[in-house]
C-alpha cells in the first residue's frame, strides 16, 4: 500500500510540472516573449525553493522512519567502532550537503533575472581555490585515515584465545570448519574434493590432525563476548562473507584465504528480545555476485552462550568419522609431524597442500 501512494503521488508531481509547463507555453503567447521569460523565472524560483523545503522534510521523514530499524545495533565491538566512524562521516558530510544545498536553491530564487541587476563575473580567485581544496582534502584524510585504523585491527592478529572458524564458499553456500580436541585444522587439497564422498573441502585423511576436524553446512556457531577469527576461503568463484548485524565483510578469493576477526555481544537470544522479533536470526550472506543462485546464498550464524556451544560442540559428529564411521575419530596426534603419503597421492601434492594448509 506505500509503494502505492508513492507511485501515485510521483504520478501527481509529474502532472503537476506538465501543467505548469503547458501554461507556460500558452502565457508566452498571450503576453509575449519577454513577459513570459519573466514569469517562468518566477515560476522556476518558487519551484526552487519548494523543492528545497520538500526535499529537506522528505530527509528528515526518511531518517525518522527507518533509523535503527534495518540491521538494529552493531552487535559486534568492532562494529560499534564502524557505526561510530559512519556517524562521524554522516555529521560531516551532512552539515556540507545542508549548507550546500539551501545556499544553492536560495541563490537560484533570490538571484533570477532582473532587469534591475547586472550579473557579476567571478572567474578566479586562488585563495578560494585552495580553501575548498585544503579543507575537503584535511576532512577526508582524517576519515580515510580512521578507516584505515579500524580496518588493520579487523584484519590483524587475533586474540591468542579467539575461537577460529574456517569459512568456505561455494555456488550457492557456506562450508564451516572447527578444529577438534587439538586446536589445529588439518591440512587440505583442492583435488581431493569429493561431495559424493563426503569431502567438501578436500581434506587428507592421511594428515592425523584431519581427524577430529569438525565440518557444517549452512550454520555456524559462535560463542558470545569470545574473540572469532574468520579463516576465509572458496572453492570455486569470488564470494564475500557479509555479516552486516556485526558490520564485517570480506572476500573469498579462491587459493587466496583472507582473515577478520571480531567479538560478539549478544547471543541470538538477546537479539530476538532487543529487536522484538522472535524469528530474527544473523545472517552471513555473500555479498559478490558469483552465479545464477547468488540470492539464494544464506548462512545463519548462532551466537550462544559457553556452555551452549560446548553442548554443540560435543554433539558434533568429526567429518572423518562420517567418511569411515567403523574407524571412528582416533585421539589426535602431533600434527606438526608430515603425513603420509598414500599410492594415489604424491610428494608434490603433499606440498601443495601444506602451503594451502
């Protein structure tokens, strides 16, 4: 029903400026070309400074009925430090485009045509130039300057006790990866990918740390005011990891992993009772277009409580006990030692996989 009104109301604007335009037409004709250039002056002023009132109410209307109501609070640390800078941008910006905008809708109302008044040429002046340079070229180095703090510490070291979640994608979807019992990830090949085998990310199962190594689809869990630090991939196309609840992205660049980190502060739970909706959820989205099915490219991301994630975590079944359930996941050996190598694999994919590792 809004989208209504609006098309109808954009409808009326524009019979209204073609009737406008039409009288005009016919007040050259009665009065003459010079009364009717006058007029339309008159017109086109007044114009002017409706569109400006309009414009600066419809703003204003605007920011009232949506803020705060598309993603809600930044639940994430570094994402209150993001908001706080996009603030910072909008306060700067927003008192230039104000002040830019009511001088340049007055200026074209007050000085239209007049017979009494003679334009006035001002074709150069170097200390105006370098104020409107200096100025804007201070402004947005400090901002730039600002976003290149916040960005270093998102895509810097992790705390050493972060939770470390590897992040895959693929047309259309998201692999994720926890270490087991010995906090190492074992090691992975891009040949050895097999979906029919149960091997999404190609791990080698020669390598004892890829035992306990545990592997979800879709969803990933997190544990809340716990540093996480992201190791992203793709196994195929160019995708973005988007958190826009915690105010994060980054690339997945196949062969080219790619690193953030960040600090949860409210569980799923809390969200849904600070956002009063009991169907909200975090979403992770890719934010590149990589495909026919790029829409249909959803995650959801669980933040939980410590104990909750324990509870997820020991219910978690390791992915080489899905391969070779009768085997089981044998206890976690010393990873740093090289694996062994099978008849079907060599050396020098033994090595490309430790680089990929």
């Amino acid at each position: 029903m809004a989208n209504f009104f609006i098309i109808l109301l954009l409808l009326l604007g524009f019979l209204i400026t073609f009737q406008i335009a039409k009288a005009s037409e016919y007040v050259a004709v009665l009065k003459g070309e010079k009364k009717a250039f006058e007029q339309q002056n008159k017109v086109n002023g007044f114009l002017m400074i409706m569109f400006l009132v309009f414009g600066l109410i419809g703003v204003y209307w605007c920011n009232e009925l949506l803020k705060g109501k598309i993603l809600g609070v930044a639940a994430s640390q570094h994402g209150q430090a993001i908001d706080k800078m996009l603030y910072i941008t909008l306060a700067i910006t927003g008192v230039v485009f104000f002040l830019t905008q009511i001088i340049l809708f007055w200026f074209a109302y007050k000085y239209q045509y007049s017979e009494k008044r003679k334009a006035f040429y001002f074709p150069h002046d170097n200390r105006l130039e370098v104020v409107w340079t200096v100025i804007p070229a201070i402004a947005l180095t400090v901002l730039v300057g600002f976003g290149l703090i916040y960005w270093f510490r998102i895509t810097g070291d992790a705390p050493a006790d972060a939770l470390q979640v590897e992040v895959t994608g693929k047309q259309f979807g998201w692999i994720f990866r926890y270490p087991g019992n010995d906090g190492v990830f074992g090691k992975k090949y891009f040949k050895n990918i097999d979906d029919g085998a149960n091997n999404s990310l190609g791990l080698i199962w020669e390598d004892p740390a890829t035992h306990d190594d545990i592997v979800v689809n879709q969803e990933m869990y997190v544990v809340v005011n716990r540093p996480v630090k992201l190791i992203i991939n793709s196994r195929d196309v160019i995708h973005d990891v988007g958190l826009p609840h915690f105010r994060m992205k980054m690339d997945a660049v196949p062969g080219t992993p790619t690193t953030l980190w960040f600090t949860p502060l409210y569980t799923t739970e809390e969200m849904k009772k600070m956002n009063n909706n009991p169907e909200f959820e975090y979403e992770i989205s890719c934010d590149q277009m990589c495909g026919s099915g790029h829409y249909t490219m959803k995650g959801i991301v669980n933040v939980v409580s410590p104990e909750e994630f324990i509870l997820w975590k020991a219910k978690q079944q390791s992915n080489y006990s899905q391969v070779f359930p009768a085997q089981g996941a044998p206890a976690a050996k010393d990873s740093t030692k090289p694996a062994s190598v099978s008849t079907s694999q060599t050396k020098d994919e033994v090595a490309k996989a430790s680089l990929n590792h």
